[in-house]
C-alpha cells in the first residue's frame, strides 16, 4: 500500500488529478491509499505518514514548499511532486530535493510519465523483504539496510533501528534483495548499501541512519575492493544527479 497525499486549494486540481492517479492504479498493478487536502493545514503529519505526496506551491496560510518540508521532516524517503503556476519556485522546489517539478495547467500525458516515474522509483527504493532472526519473521525494508555483515554459519543484517541476525549468507541475501546499483562488497565480508552512505576513505564508511541521528562509521573497506567500490559509489550518485 501506498500512502498517497493531494494537496492543492483548487477542488479542480485535486479532481483531476485523483482521477488521473485513480486511472493509473486501475491499468497497473499498484495499490493506493489516496488522501486529498484543499489546505495544507488541513494535512495531519501526526497521524499520516506519506509516500508520496502532489502539491502545489501556492496554498494560503500554509505554502506548498512550507508542507512539502514538513512532510520530508516526518518522512526523509518520501517523494515530492511540486505543482505550480509559476517557475520562479524552481529554486525552492530543488532546495526540498523534489522528485519532479511540474507546471499548471497540468499536461495530463506529462503527469502520467511523471507519476509512473515516482511509482517506479518508490518500488525500487522500498523494495521490502522478509527476515527470520530467532524464529521471528520481520518484514524490513531494503532502503533501510546499511550493511550485511558475514558472520559464521549466516549474516547479520543491520539496518538503521537494529541488527537481525540470520542463517543466510550475504550472497544470498544479495540474490534475494536484487538490487546490484545500490548493495555492493567494500570488503569480502560486508556487503554495503550506497543509499545510506554519507562518507567513505580507504578505511572507513559512515552510513547514516535517519535525519538528525548520528551516523555509524565502520572500517568494512578494503584495500582490493576500494576502486570498485569508489567506482560503483559515484555510478550511483550519477544516477541521482
């Protein structure tokens, strides 16, 4: 389930694009949960966490750029689609790190390609797998992996609220994660995620572990693995360039 969140003070924006989204879900196989607001102070960031929120810049009281903030602070994962009548936001828009900037009127082809980008992206950044530790079985999502650590007879998997420990092997759990551009070896016993890597030199990689926490530093690098691995880090942050 996606938690989907609408936010322009036109009832006619917001329509249309409910319809729009709604169209999508209905041709792809995508489950949606959709929430639509016609004032961002109407949006609860208590009570709701969003995957993906659509809003539009101008909103009285409350800006758009004010709720999209708001909403990365409450979730740091979530993708942002601005929308607006007015390019003189671009700036801002990149300062929220926004998924996608588009203009009103909305050109319904540019929205769909645009949507079904973010939809992809979602899949593949919060890809979830399950995990048995001591007879408990833990769905955890692979965003939120640092690393997987080779130990005797399986592997420890740490993510940014705990380790689980498991009687896989990192190379099985490559297999079943399935995401070579983002979990790649710095070391013949670890296997690390470039999503959360915030610093690396030839001994160390500091991994983040969520907004205004403190990071974790590790010496998992090698020196036989530090050129591939420096290679593979700056291929994936091309990509997000």
């Amino acid at each position: 389930m996606i938690n989907l969140l609408i936010c322009d003070d036109d009832p006619k924006v917001t329509d249309q694009i409910f319809h729009l989204v709604k169209d999508f879900e209905n041709s792809n196989e995508v489950d949606l949960s959709i929430d639509i607001k016609n004032a961002s102070t109407d949006v609860d960031l208590k009570n709701n966490k969003y995957d993906i929120a659509i809003v539009d810049v101008e909103m009285p009281n409350k800006t758009g750029l004010a709720l999209a903030q708001a909403i990365r602070d409450s979730n740091e994962d979530a993708i942002i689609i601005v929308i607006t009548s007015h390019m003189c936001y671009l700036d801002s828009a990149m300062d929220i790190q926004a998924f996608r900037f588009l203009t009103k009127p909305l050109e319904e082809d540019r929205f769909e390609k645009n949507f079904e980008q973010a939809i992809k992206f979602y899949k593949t950044l919060f890809k979830e797998i399950f995990v048995e530790d001591n007879g408990k079985v833990y769905k955890i999502k692979s965003v939120d992996i640092l690393y997987i650590e080779n130990i005797k007879h399986g592997a420890n998997i740490v993510t940014k609220t705990r380790t689980y420990k498991t009687n896989k092997k990192p190379a099985v759990w490559e297999k079943i994660i399935d995401q070579p551009n983002f979990f790649v070896h710095s070391h013949k016993s670890y296997v690390v995620n470039l999503q959360n890597i915030v610093y690396f030199d030839k001994k160390i990689i500091s991994f983040t572990t969520g907004r205004g926490k403190e990071e974790i530093s590790l010496p998992c690098i090698s020196q036989r693995k530090y050129q591939d691995f420096k290679k593979a880090f700056f291929d994936f942050a091309g990509k997000l360039a």
